[in-house]
C-alpha cells in the first residue's frame, strides 16, 4: 500500500457474513435427505418443489445445531424461536420466498477468539475476541446451472438448513478474518454442527469492507465481497479490496456502495450490482409454521453435549502438559485426535512422549495408509505401552521408531512386535563385549584419536557397535563399555 504524508492514513473495517449448512440427515421442514453430488432434483418433494398444499414441518436436529453453535460461541439465545419469510422472485426459489429469521435471530452477539500470527515455539500467540451481531436459521436455495443457450436449476439444495453468521464491523484485515474463519471452522467441526467443507458449498462467506481515515470513527462506505469459496481467496480477496479502495480514495475518487465478484484464480474483482439495485424482501412472519419455544432444561441438555473450545483445550494443554506451542497446536485441531492424546497421555503417564508420537509418527502414518486417526490400528493403550518400553530401557529410541511403523500394518501391541522380531535391546554384558571389541578392532583410526584427547572419535565405535548389533545395544551401557576397553 503506497500512502504518502501527504494523504491521510486509512485503515480497514471488514464484516463478515458467513452462511454454514447444518449438518442433518433430512432437509429444514421436511424429511427429504439433505445431501450433495446426487442425480438433479432427486433430493425433492412437494414440500421441496413447493407444490400447492404443502406444509413444512421443523427439523429439530437443526434447530438443535444451530442452539449448539450459539452456545459454542457464547450468543445469548432467543426464548423464542420464530420464521419469516423473506419474498423475492428468482427460479432458486420454486416458492418465491426464503424461510428465515428476520427481527428475532435465534442467536445474539456472541463472540469468537482468534489467533493472530505470531506464536512461537513455546507461548501462545495473540488472540482477541471478534464479537458476532446474531446467527439466524435460514433454508438453502436451488443451484441455477447456466449453459449457452439456457439455465437449468437443481433443486436438490433447496431447503438444506443452513446458518447464517454476522460478525460486527470490528475484523481489522485480511489475516484477522483468516484466522476468524479457520477457528470458527474448527468450532463448527469439532462441534459437530457441520462437516464446513468450502467446495461443497457448506461454508460460504460474504465479506463486507471499508476503509477509514485512522482516527474517523464513523464507519465508511461498505462494498460487498461474494462468492470467496474458499478461506484462502476470503483472505486475498479481503487484502485486493483494502488496496483497491485506498487507491480510488487516494487518487481523488469516491467509494461507491456495490457488490463486487472477487475471482480467486486471477486475483481481480468486478462490480456485481450496486445498491440503488437492492431488493425490499417484505419480511412477514410464516403462517404456516408456528414459533418454537427454547427453555433452559433444552439448552442446558444440549449444551453437556459440547467440546471444549479449541483454544481452552491449547491452554490446558499447556498448563497441564507443558507441551510445546508446535504440539499443541497440532492436537487440538482434530477433536478425535485430542481425545485420543489425552487417553495416551493418561495411559502412558509420559504426556510429551505421547504427544511426539501422536503429533508426528501416528500422523504420518495415518496419512501415508490413507486412513483416520479413529481408523488406525495404533489405539493410544499402544502409544502408551511404546512409551514404556523406551522408558524402561527395553527398546531404543530408533528400534521404537521401528516397531511403531510395524503396529501400523499388523495391529500388534508392541510388546509382541518386540518379542516376535527379538528387538529386545541387549543388556548382556558378554555380547555387548563382544561387539565393542569388534568395533574397536575395525576401527583403530578412532580408537587412537580417543586416546589422544579425541572425545568425538567414540562416536564411530559406538556406531558399529549399533550396526552390528542391529540397534539393539544398549547405547548407555556401550559408551561405558567402549571407554572401559579402551582406557
Ligand atoms: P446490510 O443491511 O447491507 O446487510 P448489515 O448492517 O446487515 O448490512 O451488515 C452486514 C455485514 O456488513 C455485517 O457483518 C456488518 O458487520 C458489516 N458492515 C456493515 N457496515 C459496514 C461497514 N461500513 N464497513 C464494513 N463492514 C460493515
Ligand atoms: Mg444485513
């Protein structure tokens, strides 16, 4: 961004819009599955295709959800939830009206920790807190498939419930709402309120922009970012904007309130529609569907069914565990692969080994077979039981790495693995002798360069000693017996 003295200094204002389908079985107001990548209008029925006569029915599990995510995100929730409809006349809607919430979100304010950039190995890194505005509940449309000559539209979205998350004007850049996205991701997954996978369209986000004068307080005029699909694009989308407004204001021109496309691929953005263009919905409540009634014993029954926050679960880490900032930021980015870490941890007594071993060996082989952490064949009871063994001596560091990468593939605890393949590490003071005298022998270089002062040339000893022994000498006992032999 090129400011001068001369111009004043602007900075950004962002609020994000967000919209995350719920994760249900069946549709918003009826039982149709809710579902992608089938066959087009497969997943629709009258109340759907919104054939006369019809009437929609709550799907509670989404009214559930959408309660949950509020408690997730401290909201206050509504004692009363109601529906209005939202009319507007587009082929996406075969009832010409949206079924939403208007005056009386079901959620209010609320608020999501962030992270900033910045942590280092051992402390966490800045956070603060953006506030939210509301979530409401509110059906999905059709998708208008657009070919040369005609459009066809697929109905199979239409009434999937979804949610939509309004953020205050307070995101301050384009990494701040990185960092907003990717943790309410986290929340939502963890929390099971929905899969958010941005190519299936199941978080999509809206970002509204403006710039200011460093000191205005008054809000400046917003434009409208849509179709960011992906958290990457939001963030450079975000970040194009900034400095495109900056350089109309700083060359003398004026923001026009718009909405504009923001194209990922060539990192341009057109205008879309300005606002002398924006609809009147004629919002009225829903007469066919009566308002629901939240009472406490319901929220207080759905919220003993959530995570811990993924930034609670990082401080206990730290606190309980003193793990390292790089480990915990690993583990608690999967709920399944957090639990599992503290079954290791407790099973094991040793919390920093497990989490090593979770965070780096069991990570890469569930990537390398292609499976799940709830899939592998490694349970934490193993994890725990490795640990001991190196603990005890039984097994060296490099053998354990061995035998690790075995219960992958077989499934065997690791104390058989060590027995069937004799990995045991050779306490026997004859045979570690032996192989020690051997060493020497092969390596009279090293020997001599000891005997002159040469601490380093031990290492070339202890080495064939390894290789002879396949790993399986005792490291501390040898270096005790190399010095013996060749004092
Ligand atoms: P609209 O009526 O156009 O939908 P809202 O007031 O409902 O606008 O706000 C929509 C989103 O835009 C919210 O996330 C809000 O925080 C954000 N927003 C509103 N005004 C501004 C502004 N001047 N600059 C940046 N974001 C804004
Ligand atoms: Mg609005």
């Amino acid at each position: 961004m090129s400011q001068t003295s001369a111009t004043p200094l602007y900075e950004a204002v962002i609020g994000l819009e967000v919209h995350v389908q719920i994760k249900t079985a069946s549709k918003m107001f009826t039982r149709v599955p809710a579902g992608f990548g089938h066959a087009e209008n497969t997943l629709t029925d009258p109340v759907v295709l919104a054939l006369p006569g019809a009437l929609p029915v709550l799907n509670k599990q989404a009214l559930d959800k959408i309660i949950q995510a509020g408690l997730l995100l401290g909201c206050k929730i509504a004692p009363v939830c109601k529906w209005d409809r939202k009319n507007y006349f587009y082929p996406d809607s075969p009832k010409n009206y949206q079924i939403s919430q208007f005056d009386q979100p079901i959620c209010i304010g609320g608020k999501v920790e962030i992270e900033l950039p910045g942590a280092s190995r051992n402390v966490m890194g800045e956070h603060t807190h953006i506030e939210l505005t509301r979530i409401h509940l509110e059906e999905d449309v059709g998708k208008l498939n657009h070919g040369s000559v005609d459009s066809l539209v697929d109905y199979n979205r239409a009434g999937t419930p979804l949610m939509e998350i309004v953020t205050e004007p307070v995101l301050k850049s384009a990494d701040e709402a990185f960092a907003f996205l990717t943790v309410l991701r986290t929340i939502m997954v963890q929390g099971g309120i929905s899969d958010c996978d941005m190519e299936k369209g199941q978080m999509r986000c809206d970002a509204n922009i403006s710039i200011r004068p460093i000191g205005e307080t008054k809000l400046g005029t917003k434009v409208e970012l849509k179709n960011l699909n992906s958290i990457s694009f939001v963030r450079d989308g975000i970040a194009h904007e900034i400095r495109r407004q900056i350089a109309v204001k700083t060359s003398g021109g004026t923001i026009v309130q718009e909405t504009r496309d923001y194209d990922g691929q060539t990192g341009a953005s057109q205008s879309l529609r300005s606002k002398e263009m924006a609809h009147d919905y004629r919002y009225f409540p829903d007469p066919d569907l009566m308002p629901v009634k939240v009472d406490e014993d319901w929220k207080t029954h759905l919220r003993a069914a959530l995570p811990e926050l993924p930034f609670d679960r990082q401080r206990r880490y730290f606190e309980q565990y003193q793990l390292p900032y790089t480990l915990t930021a690993v583990l608690i980015s999967d709920a399944e692969l957090a639990a599992y870490f503290e079954e290791a941890a407790k099973l094991s007594g040793k919390p920093q080994a497990a989490a090593n071993w979770i965070a780096n060996d069991l990570l890469r082989e569930v990537s390398a077979a292609n499976t799940t952490v709830a899939e592998s064949k490694i349970r934490p009871a193993h994890v725990a039981e490795l640990v001991k063994l190196v603990d005890d001596g039984v097994i060296s560091s490099s053998i354990a790495k061995e035998v690790f990468v075995e219960m992958a593939t077989s499934g065997e605890t690791p104390g058989a693995i060590v027995e069937r393949k004799g990995l045991k590490q050779s306490t026997d003071t004859g045979e570690l002798e032996g192989w020690v005298r051997d060493a020497i022998a092969a390596n009279p270089a090293a020997a001599a360069g000891f005997k002159n002062g040469n601490e380093k040339a031990l290492n070339a000893i202890k080495g064939s000693v390894m290789k002879a022994s396949k790993g399986k000498a005792n490291p501390k006992l040898v270096d005790e017996i190399v010095r013996k032999q060749l004092a």
